[in-house]
C-alpha cells in the first residue's frame, strides 16, 4: 500500500523538479544570451540579437540558430548554427573557458563598408565611460565557413580566434588552388594595439571584391608582411613592412592589357585621424620592381598631398617594369632622377610638378643601329597596318634635311619641342608644364618631345595608357642615344602623318598646298606645324579651305617665337604676318 502511494508521490515530485529545473535553465538561457548580446552591442556599437538559442546541461552545451549584427536594423554580419561549450561556467560565474564554434556564416562586405561610414556619437561614449565590457574568462571563438560577400563575388575563409582579458589572437585562413595563406592578428583591447603577420595571401580571390568596388581587377600576386597597430583615441598608428610577388593587374589608366611586375614593396609609417579622416604617411620606401624610392603624402576628404622621390634609378632596372618584345636586346646605361608633387586641396585648388634629369645615357647593343640606315617602316593603327613605305633616298618622296627649309625645321621645333637641341630624349620641364595645363584647362596635352613621338611612332600603339608613356619616355632616351638630332629629324619629317592618308613632309606640302617643302613660305610651315597634334581632327580647315581667327592666332603665335628665338628675321616676320594662307584646290 505504502508503494503504491509513494511511487507517483516520487514521480509528481519528479516531474515539478524537471519543469523547475527547466524553467530555471530557460531563465539562466535568457540571461546569459541577453549578457552577450549586451556586450557584444557595446564593443561593436551595432545592435546584436541571438535568434534561436537552446542549451543542454547535460553536455553544458548552447546553441543559436542565428546570430545577427545590424546597423540601422539591417544586417551586416550573420553568424548561423553557432554552438556554445562551457556555458555554465558564464551562468554560475566560475572562470572556464567558453568555446564557441559557427558556421554557414556571412559578412556583406557593402553593406558593412555603408555602416562604417556613418559617424557614429557612440563611439567617444563607450570609450570614456568607465565601461570596459572585457570578458572576464577566455574564450575561443571560431568559423568554419565564412562568407565574404560583395554583390554577386562571394570568397570562403575559416577563422579562429582566442582571447583572455582583453588579450587575444586571430586567425584567419583561405585555400586557393591547393595553396594556402593566412593572416595572424595578435591584439590587445586594453593597450589598443595590434601586430598583423600576413603570408602568402593570394591576391587573385580577393582581387575580384576589389573589381567590384572599383575599375582595378587584381588578376594575381602573393602578399605577404607584418603590422604593428597601435591606436590612443582618435589617432591611429601603423609600421607597415608589405610585399606582393608575381604582381598582375589591369586598369584603364595603367595599361589596355594585364600588367606584370615580379616585386612590388612598402615599408613605413602610417598615421590616421578618425575623426579628421586624414591618412598621412612620411618618408616610406618603394620598390617596384627592383627600383626604389620614398613615397609620402596625406589623404583626406578635403586635401590630397602625394610626393615620390627617385634618385639614380638604373634606366636598365626601369626598362624591366615595362619588358616585353620591343625592347628585345635592350641593353642600356645610365640613370634617371624624379622628383614628383601632387597636391590638391577643395580651396587652395590643385597643383602639380615634375622635375628630373636624365645621367650618363649611354646605348650598350646595337639593336636600333638599322634606323640610321634606310629602313622600311610600317604604319600601324590600333593594331592594323595601315601603309608601309621605305624611310631613304630610293622613296621618291623622301626629304633629308637638306631638303627641308630652316623656317620650317624651326616652327616645327618651336611648335613641338623647343628643348630639342638640349634635352636627352625627355623633358621634365615640358611635361611638368603640360601636366599643370591639362589641370588648369580640363583637357589633355601630352607633353611629349619629338623623340617621344619619334618612339611612338616606330614602336608603340596609340592608346592613351601610362605603361604606354612610360615605354614611350625609355624608348625616347634609348633613341636620343643612339642617333644624332639631326638623323631624329630626318626621320620624324618623313613618318609622322600629317593627314589622312598623308605620311611625311613630301606629301603634306603637296596635299595642302601644291608645293614642294623648299617651296613652303614661313606661314604655310606655321599651319604645317600647328596641325601634327591632330591630322585627322583639323583637316576639316583644309576640305573647307579657310581657318578660323582662333587658327590664325594660333599661327602668329608660331611665327612670333621662331622670331623671338632669331630662327625668322624681322623682314620675313613682318611679311609673313600679311600673306595669307591659299591651299591647293582638290
């Protein structure tokens, strides 16, 4: 009898135990899910909510289907099927280590990016309120299937993360092509530092969240260096030492193809103002493939400030930059300094300088020696030969130098290249100048000597690219070295166009004006000189057989410095100011 009473008396105490046991399990949950959160939101300043918690004490083990961090009440980072060991030791207060593990995770890297960027009054709050929010016990923290989204490119990293008291490291790790890399990241919340060791990070993946959220693809290159971070309020602090092997990239300004360098190389300081968001960075060494030099300058919304510094860089270290089929056998000496500013500021306005010389050049092959001999050149026009023609005397249409006027020599050159006759192939001061003037009149003059446009012709495409000008500039000095000013000239009078159609000063003085370049009078070697910028764009004047006043100016302009330089006597200055210009009728 007694059994049969105490035995559901055992059971119904049982089973209220049980539900006690449970509702206060649920409680516990609650409270250590809702301290999480609390902390969490206070580091991260974002709201922080864990959907989906359980817990079972048997294996003191929690989990969360969903772990969210939103901005604004959007998402930013989302953590899924997330698990929590050790638990208890949060609840009852006794200091064991938490073990947190996710997985199917998620970080949307513009959405991030946009929450990042809004100032937020939280910040200068959480750090001067006496609030640290350290978690008083170790934790290790880890994911093993992160995804970095930006709009349809997604990369998958793992990440392992452990920290005590404030003190901790991270690791994060991503597989590409059997090959592995990983960033190390040893941190301090309390000193507020950080030393970052990264090795063999693979460009390529991450290279496309860069296409995505600019026009530079990075195609390929190896990342590797170290990082000491220290931060004291608003004021962030970095020695940075970072190389990139096996380089590639490709953008619109750099060059049309993919653009290699074996060695790219930073070392130096770098300061941030956060709340002025200003980035500076004094006296940093460069390497670029082999050539070194300083870099320095400030970033900010309001002012650019950037300054580069190259001193006695080996022209034959700078040709490997820009290697490829035409400079086969290339073998140069001799040295180049730069020195270049660049400055913009929303009230002061922009300004920029070039200074350089050009040391000891000196041509060590013989690969350009056939162009002091007759030679048979080939007109090419985005990649398409257009006309091809022998540059000697068997051209019947072949002008030397004595066949050439010197009104015409000198309006060309005054025109052109007024440094001719002293420069080495280049002229800093010219380029500097038409840098300040593309920045002054919004548009685009090159800037370019003859012997660059020389270069241009015999050697390179027409695009527009900075590996392009930059072959151009080489090319220019390997020239100025190995043939004399006068056989340049020969040569640059007998291939540029100065029409459609129309190659060398034989068929110009003909197709305008009926005549041969002896011929020519002072005026009509003007207009020649004035139109080599734009064949094809001002051979409207000719097919309508007038000029405007803007064009007549342009050629007194001409006229007046081949007199000021004493290349056009006063007699024939005058007299030419009076001709007027008659072109051939069609």
């Amino acid at each position: 009898m007694k059994k049969r009473v105490l035995l559901p008396f055992i059971l119904v105490v049982f089973v209220l135990t049980a539900i006690a046991f449970a509702i206060y399990s649920e409680f516990a949950l609650e409270k250590a899910v809702a301290r999480v959160e609390s902390i969490l939101a206070r580091k991260l300043l974002m709201e922080v909510k864990i959907k989906g918690a359980q817990i079972s004490f048997l294996s003191q083990e929690a989990s969360a289907d969903l772990i969210e961090v939103r901005k604004d009440n959007v998402p930013v980072i989302s953590a899924g099927k997330c698990s929590v060991t050790n638990l208890i030791g949060l609840v009852t207060g006794s200091y064991r280590t938490l073990n947190i593990h996710c997985r199917d995770s998620k970080i949307d890297i513009a959405i991030l990016k946009g929450a990042l960027s809004k100032k937020n009054k939280q910040i200068k709050t959480s750090e001067n309120d006496g609030k640290s929010g350290t978690l008083s016990f170790p934790v290790n923290f880890s994911v093993g299937d992160l995804t970095l989204a930006y709009g349809k490119i997604k990369e998958m990293i793992s990440v392992d993360m452990s920290f005590d008291a404030g003190e901790g490291v991270a690791r994060i790790k991503r597989e590409s092509n059997g090959e592995s890399g990983f960033i190390e990241i040893l941190f301090s919340l309390v000193k507020k530092n950080a030393t970052v060791r990264f090795e063999n990070i693979d460009l390529g993946g991450f290279g496309k969240l860069a296409s995505e959220m600019s026009d530079l693809q990075i195609l390929e290159g190896t990342v590797s260096g170290i990082s000491s971070i220290e931060k004291n309020g608003d004021q962030i602090h970095a020695d940075v030492d970072a190389s990139i092997e096996k380089f590639g990239i490709i953008h619109p300004f750099v060059d049309e193809k993919k653009f290699k360098m074996p060695f790219v190389r930073y070392v130096g300081k770098i300061d941030a103002d956060m709340e002025k968001k200003e980035v500076t960075f004094e006296q940093s060494r460069i390497s670029l493939g082999g050539i070194s030099g300083t870099l320095s300058g400030r970033y900010s919304p309001k002012t650019k400030l950037i300054f580069i510094d190259l001193k006695k860089i080996e022209i034959n270290r700078l040709e490997t930059i820009v290697r490829d089929s035409r400079f086969k056998d290339f073998l140069f000496g001799g040295y180049i300094d730069m020195e270049i500013r660049y400055f913009k500021d929303d009230e002061l306005g922009e300004s920029f300088s070039l200074a350089g010389n050009v040391i000891d050049p000196i041509q060590l092959s013989g690969r350009l020696n056939y162009l002091n001999l007759p030679f048979e050149y080939a007109f090419n026009s985005n990649s398409e030969k257009v006309r091809t023609f022998i540059v000697g005397p068997n051209n019947i249409d072949y002008a030397d130098t004595q066949s050439i006027p010197e009104h015409l020599k000198w309006a060309v050159l005054v025109s052109e290249d007024a440094g001719f006759y002293v420069h080495k192939g280049v002229d800093f001061r010219e380029i500097d100048a038409a840098v300040r003037d593309n920045m002054k009149k919004k548009k685009f003059r090159g800037g370019s000597t003859i012997t660059q446009q020389l270069a241009k012709n015999l050697f390179l495409e027409r695009k527009k690219t900075m590996i392009r000008k930059f072959r151009e500039a080489i090319l220019a000095v390997e020239l100025d070295a190995t043939l004399s000013k006068r056989r340049q000239l020969e040569i640059y009078f007998n291939i540029i166009e100065w029409g459609p159609n129309i190659f060398g000063i034989s068929e110009a003085s003909y197709y305008y004006f009926g005549k041969t370049p002896m011929e020519l009078t002072p005026l009509e070697s003007a207009y020649l000189a004035s139109i080599i910028p734009g064949p094809y764009k001002y051979n409207f004047q000719f097919r309508k057989k007038e000029i405007s006043e803007k064009w007549k100016k342009r050629l007194r302009n001409i006229l007046g410095l081949m007199n000021e330089t004493g290349h056009l006597d006063l007699a024939d200055y005058n007299k030419a100011l009076l001709d007027e210009l008659v072109f051939r009728e069609n």
